[in-house]
C-alpha cells in the first residue's frame, strides 16, 4: 500500500462515512466514552478494530512491544490513569498474540541492543515462571506458554498501580486477559482468576488498608 493509496482511501472513507450518516463526523468529534481499555502488542498483524468488531470511539488503547506494563513506564502508566480515573473505562484488557516477535527475542540469547531493558521486563516473567516454561518439552508451546503468561504478569503489573487498585476495591472496574492466535483468528480469554491472584499477591501490593 502506497502513501498517495492511504489518501485516497481516506477520501472514500469520508464519502461513505457521509453517506450513511450526514452527522458522523459531529458524533465523532464529540466527548469520547469508551468502555475498553486496550493494552496490547504494536504488532502490526494485531488490527484491534477488525479483531474486536468495535468502532470507533469504543475503545481507548495503548500499544507497545510485548504489551508491558512496567512500574516506571510514564506512558503506560498515564494511559491506565486517564482511562480508569477521567474517562472511567469500564473493562481493562491485556491482549497478547502467538508468535509475538517481542516474546520470541526475550527467550532468545542475544544482544538487542537498546531493546535489552524493555526485553527484560519478558525475561523476568520467563524466570518467575522457570519450571513451568523449561517442563515444556515442545519448543513452539513453551513459546506459547510464555505469551499467555506475559499476559497474566501484566494483568498483575497493572493489579499493582494504585489508580487500578482502587478502582478494583471500588468494584467499578474488570481486568482481563486475553490472547489473540493469529494462526486461526481467534480470541481467546485466559480466564484469569483476579481474585485468586489478588489473594496470593496482596499482602506484598497492597496500597491501602
Ligand atoms: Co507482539
């Protein structure tokens, strides 16, 4: 697809946004109030719309390499703010995908460079999760495995910020796990069991009595 492609494209879309609805753009561009709030990988294969059938303004999100969550990512951090305590977002959703390039280079034993710290952050959940991962026998599931598990160490990242704790005690908000298999375009929820987590993690994170 060439740049002048995605004007023109642009154009269409314009002319048949219009056309179905002569106030479209008026609608779009006022307050936005989405439920969601997506947390997942910049892949470029990953086209959140599609993927989940939402338009938009539905869904408010944040993208980056291996969807991380890390305790001084200023960006992330800010993103989880606003959308739970200004836009009061209903649902959190970490969505990762089979076959993330980010998760492939963090089990790989190789300098990358300026990735190295950002890769770490996956690197860490491969040795929280050692025994389970190395019991693996199949490399492609191990790699798998490390992906839906990136997913629940992220959901327990974001259980740690306080914006998401508090909201959490106020019962106003949900968090879910999810991965996305490229191989069959399906989305699949990993069920995880917050309550549970929250339990065994809580006495360590907790922010308030
Ligand atoms: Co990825």
């Amino acid at each position: 697809m060439k740049i002048r492609d995605i004007f023109e494209h642009n154009e269409k879309w314009i002319a048949e946004r219009l056309r179905a609805d002569p106030d479209y753009f008026v609608k779009l561009s006022g307050p936005q109030k989405p439920e969601y709030l997506f947390i997942g990988c910049s892949d470029s294969r990953v086209s959140v719309e599609s993927l989940l059938g939402t338009k938009p303004g539905d869904v408010f999100m944040h993208r980056n390499i291996g969807n991380v969550i890390p305790s001084n990512d200023l960006n992330a951090l800010s993103v989880i703010s606003y959308a739970v305590n200004h836009i009061r977002i209903k649902h959190i959703i970490v969505c990762g995908h089979y076959n993330c390039g980010g998760v492939k280079a963090a089990m790989t034993a190789r300098d990358e460079g300026l990735l190295n710290p950002w890769l770490r952050h996956i690197r860490d959940v491969y040795r929280i999760h050692r025994n389970e991962l190395n019991s693996i026998d199949t490399p492609g599931r191990r790699f798998d495995r490390l992906v839906e598990l990136n997913v629940v160490e992220q959901c327990i990242n974001i259980v740690k910020t306080r914006d998401v704790q508090k909201a959490l005690l106020e019962k106003r908000i949900s968090l879910h796990g999810w991965v996305f298999d490229l191989r069959t375009g399906r989305l699949i929820d990993l069920k995880i069991n917050l309550e549970k987590i929250m339990d065994e993690i809580m006495d360590v994170y907790n922010l308030f009595e």
